[in-house]
C-alpha cells in the first residue's frame, strides 16, 4: 500500500462527499463537526452486542474525539471550553434543535428520528444518529448542522410534522398568551424595594431609562441592572416612579416585547435576501428561546462592518425559509424577502 499526502482543500473535498455536503466554508465546518458529534454519541451510547439499555455519553469523551480526529483540520477545534465556533458550542446547538437529548449530569443520548417539513416537498431530519444508519433508499444533503431528504424518502421510516409543532411556542399564541402572563403578572405585583440601580421601561419598540420618563404612568415591561445581569419584571410606574413590581422570566420577557411591538404598531422588521439556493436574514434582536433555533437550521455569520453589536446575520439553505418564517410569523414578525 502506497500512502500519498493530501493537502486541505483535497480532505475538505472529501469530507464534504462523504457527508452529502453541498456547501463550503462555515457551513461545511459545522456540518463536519455535526456528523461527527451525532457518530460518536451513537458509538459511545448504543448497546453493546445489539441489545441492553442505551448509556448516555459524556460531554468531554464526545467533544475529545472530534477535537482529536479534526483539530488537525481545524486547529482552532483545540481549544477546550464553550468558545463561540468551538465543538462544545456546536455539540449544544445540536441539543437546542433536537438532534441529541441532554439528561443529567451533562451527558446525551441520540434523539429518535422525526422530520419537520421544509419547502419544495423537502423535510430536515432531526435526529436518529449518523447518516449512515439511514436506510439506503435516503438520499441526503448536508447542511450546516441539519440534513435534508426528499419528503417521499420518509414514508414507512420517520413521521414528519409542521414546522410549528417543531417551534414548540406557546400553542395559544402570542396575544393570549401575552394576555395570561400580564393578568397573572398584575396579580402578583408587590411593593418595590427602595433601591434598584439604572431601571429602563419598554416602550414603542425600545428600551428607554426611566429618568428619560419622569411622567411614566401605569403598567410596563421593565428591566434593572443586578450586576452583570439584567433582571426583568413587570412594574406599576406613577409619576415616574417604581411603585410595584411582579417578577418575570428573561424568556418571558423577551417573547412579550414581540406583542408589545404589535399593539405599538412598530412590529419588529427583518429582511431575507435569497441568491444561489441561500437566504440571508438579518436581526436586530434575539429571538425567544423556541423560535431562535430555527436560525440553527443555517449558520451565523459576521455582521457588515459598523453594524449594531446586537445585530446579527444568518445564512441557511431556501428550503428552511419556511420554517423560519413559520417561527417569525408567530412573532408578529414582518418578513421582507427579496
């Protein structure tokens, strides 16, 4: 046997037909990193001789076998930690999508196999492990961290469900649900404590210090500084003081600001440009925990030099357009595609 060298774009060629990857660059790497976490939690978990119970596997064994077969492809992978492009950031969003399942003490497990429909007849594959433990008959394209299938290729193997049944947001929508947790909020308003440091109140689509407010009055979504951390609640204001307040979660915060945008006619705005096969998004704000992992069906990338720091921009195959829309209609969300 002859051994002959390759250089990096010739392994990256490689890799990227192995895996049914049709794209390059960011989008590959994580799709690389992907696979590989998918292999060795199914490797690490499957019982052995092919029966027994499933063990779950570690965080750090499965983070150090792919930082060991692919940190000489990616030497930024050696890093240990949750670094913003490192294994364990990607081996978490697999966890946010559905792809692995978490359970105690920082161990996973291989989620089972479902579908979420995509656009043009297409479904994305969550879970079920590997792509080589699919039937033969499922022809795949690799993408980022997720893996598309002809929906057809489905029947008699996975279920495929909408995209909102995926989300996972609250089912009664976003007013009634708004409407529940400020009447239960009310509810529990109590008398604020003298001192709370640099208090700012959501209104008209922002966040505004409440020394800018002097006349505030009435009933806001409200947030204080408690160190590095922000802490949210609902407040009873008069005359631009702090007379009661209810606690609330940042979660519940968060997907509250997106009705208080509706009734102040200033609903939150995002633009898709879509070119050869890709949408790109670009947002403002974060989106609710249920909704954001929708931007996971793509990849982030930077933002234009100069923008916001809370701007962020986001590339994802066109057929997962529909299931972000999805997320974002919910939302209120007005969507511009061009």
């Amino acid at each position: 046997m002859k051994w002959q060298a390759m250089s990096r774009d010739e392994v990256l060629k490689v890799l990227a037909v192995n895996i049914g990857c049709k794209v390059s660059g960011e989008g590959l790497r994580i799709a690389v990193i992907s696979e590989c976490l998918r292999a060795a939690s199914y490797l690490c978990s499957a019982p052995v001789e092919g029966y027994g119970a499933w063990q779950a596997a570690a965080s750090l064994s499965l983070t150090s076998m792919v930082r060991r077969r692919l940190s000489s492809i990616w030497p930024e992978l050696a890093e240990e930690g949750d670094t913003p492009h490192g294994v364990m950031t990607v081996l978490n969003s697999l966890g946010n999508v559905g792809d692995l399942t978490k359970v105690e003490g920082s161990r996973w497990l291989t989620s089972p196999a479902r579908g979420v429909r995509a656009a043009d007849n297409t479904a994305v594959v969550i879970g079920g492990g590997p792509s080589q433990t699919f039937p033969r008959s499922v022809q795949l394209i690799s993408s980022g961290r997720v893996r598309l299938v002809d929906a057809r290729s489905c029947e008699g193997w996975i279920d495929i469900c909408d995209a909102h049944e995926w989300i996972g947001a609250p089912m009664e929508g976003l007013e009634a649900w708004s409407d529940r947790v400020l009447a239960a909020a009310r509810g529990r308003l109590a008398d604020a404590p003298g001192e709370l440091n640099e208090i700012s109140i959501y209104s008209t689509g922002r966040w505004a210090q409440l020394v800018t407010m002097p006349s505030a009055e009435g009933i806001f979504l409200s947030k204080c500084q408690t160190g590095p951390m922000h802490a949210y609640f609902i407040g009873s204001f008069f005359r631009g003081r702090l007379r009661k307040m209810a606690s609330l979660d940042s979660q519940e915060a968060r997907r509250l600001s997106f009705q208080l945008d509706i009734q102040a006619g200033c609903p939150m705005e995002v633009e898709a440009r879509t070119s050869h096969g890709f949408t790109k998004l670009q947002l403002w704000r974060r989106l609710p925990r249920e909704e954001e992992k929708t931007l996971l069906l793509g990849w982030q990338i930077p933002s234009p030099e100069g923008a916001h720091p809370s701007v962020t921009s986001h590339v994802l195959p066109t057929e997962m357009l529909p299931i972000v829309r999805s997320a974002l209609d919910g939302l209120g969300v007005v969507l511009h595609q061009r």
